[in-house]
C-alpha cells in the first residue's frame, strides 16, 4: 500500500506545472491533497481511476483539501468539529482496516510584533491545535476501537525539531517553528499513539525537506522544511518500508512550493 499527501498550492496550477504525469508515475493508492483551492465543479479531471472525496470549505480560492483513494471510503467526514471547521481543513475517511485523516493547519503568526494581523494569526493557530490535539485523540481511539489503524497526514504548517529546517538558527522566532509550535507537535506523539513514520525511517537525518520558498535559491540550496508529515499509529508505523519525498528535479520543473511526501507500507 502507498499513501502520499502532497499540498499542490492550487491544483489547477499543479495539473498546469505536471500533477498529472506525477500522480501516473507515482501510483499512490490513497493521496490526501492540501490547498486545491478550487471549486468542486472545476476540480481538473485528473483523478481518473480514483475516487475523490473534497471538501472545499467556504473560502473561495483558499484552503480545501482532499482524499483520492483506489478504494471508494466507507464513510466519509468533513471537519472535526472546530469552529473553523467551514474552512475545508480537515477531512477524514475510513476504510476497511484504516481510517486516514487528510489536514491542513493554519500558518499561524508571532506574537508582540506590532502587528494585530499578526497576533489574530498566531491565537487562531493556538486553538486550532488545541482543538485538533483533542480530536486526534478521540480519532484514534475510535480507530482502534473498531479495529482500524489511524493515520493523520498533510500540510501542518510545523517544523518540530532541529533536523526538520535548514537554517533553524535563524527561525527561532518565526511561525512554523515557534517553541509553543514545536511542543505541541511533540504532544500529539508517542511510541502508543502516533509515530511520526518518515523521521522513524530517517533518524537523525536533516529532512527530508517537504517544503521550499518560491524565492531566492533556496530550492537550489535545498534550504527547506519538513512541514508535511505522515503520522500513524504505531501498528501501522511499524509496516512502512520505504518513506521521503518526491522532490522535483529542478527549480523550473517543480509542481508546487511543497513536495510530495510518499511512505510505501507493506
């Protein structure tokens, strides 16, 4: 079985940049999908021999995410029951023996900057993962409780350790790596609840980077986050074979700022 998540940053702009030949050559069997910013009725037709589960949310040309699975779900869930959860930021389907949960969190904000835009951000991140740390763990629970496996994927807008971000030095004040980020991204993981599955396989290892600017060279340098993540539990952890991402080739090449990040179980 391969599982991927991959936030395309518009999937009309990623099908134009290459999605397509990607998603052929990759084969995943399930795939959850950040930020396809796009309205349902205009989703590209793309996803031929796959079922799509999308939940769009409410804020035109923002947000979205989805599920393409082989399999057609059982059930699927939109939100967790958030008062954001209108947003189209979480989306979760079960499967016979799994139950998958595609995520994209906000970016958030640093406080005492001077900047109330800022600040707004950076409170509405913190009870995001608040509420989200909440449900994962009911999540979880009734995941096992009915003899599924869990996994949690997508785009968590965190770099949790050192390992996880090229110039870490210099972002220790900036969202994404924040120390109130970075412990709550420890909290939801734990060798009896989740196992952060691409760090399993890659200890002590800087990356692999899911995430790179638009700007500068940092592509070209390979100045990137890990931001994207597949967790699980450990059950299913422990089936991983092969896990990393799918880095494009070249600056000119890439689909979209973030990369894929595949794990082959087995």
């Amino acid at each position: 079985m391969r599982i991927a998540t991959f936030n395309v940053n518009g999937i009309r702009a990623a099908v134009r940049r290459g999605f397509g030949a990607w998603l052929a050559d990759a084969q995943p069997d399930i795939l959850a999908l950040q930020e396809m910013r796009c309205p349902a009725a205009e989703v590209p037709p793309v996803f031929s021999g796959y079922h799509l589960s999308y939940f769009p949310g409410n804020l035109p040309g923002r947000n979205g995410v989805a599920l393409a699975c082989r399999e057609r779900p059982a059930a699927v869930r939109e939100g967790f029951g958030y008062r954001d959860d209108a947003e189209g930021r979480y989306l979760e389907a079960d499967f016979d023996g799994l139950t998958v949960g595609c995520l994209y969190l906000p970016k958030g904000g640093v406080l005492g900057t001077g900047d109330p835009a800022e600040d707004r951000r950076y409170h509405r991140k913190q009870r995001f993962m608040k509420s989200f740390r909440a449900y994962l763990g009911r999540a979880r629970r009734a995941a096992l409780g009915l003899g599924r496996e869990f996994t949690v994927m997508g785009d968590f807008n965190i770099a949790h350790e050192r390992l996880d971000l090229k110039n870490w030095r210099s972002n220790q004040q900036n969202d994404g790596f924040l120390p109130e980020e970075r412990e709550w991204f420890g909290s939801i993981l734990g060798p009896r609840t989740l196992v952060d599955v691409v760090r399993r396989l890659h200890p002590g290892e800087a990356g692999p980077y899911s995430w790179w600017s638009w700007r500068g060279q940092a592509f070209a340098n390979d100045a990137g986050w890990r931001i994207d993540y597949q967790l699980a539990t450990p059950g299913l952890a422990a089936r991983a074979a092969v896990a990393g991402t799918h880095r494009d080739p070249s600056y000119e090449s890439r689909i979209s700022d973030h990369a894929p990040v595949v794990v082959e179980y087995r």
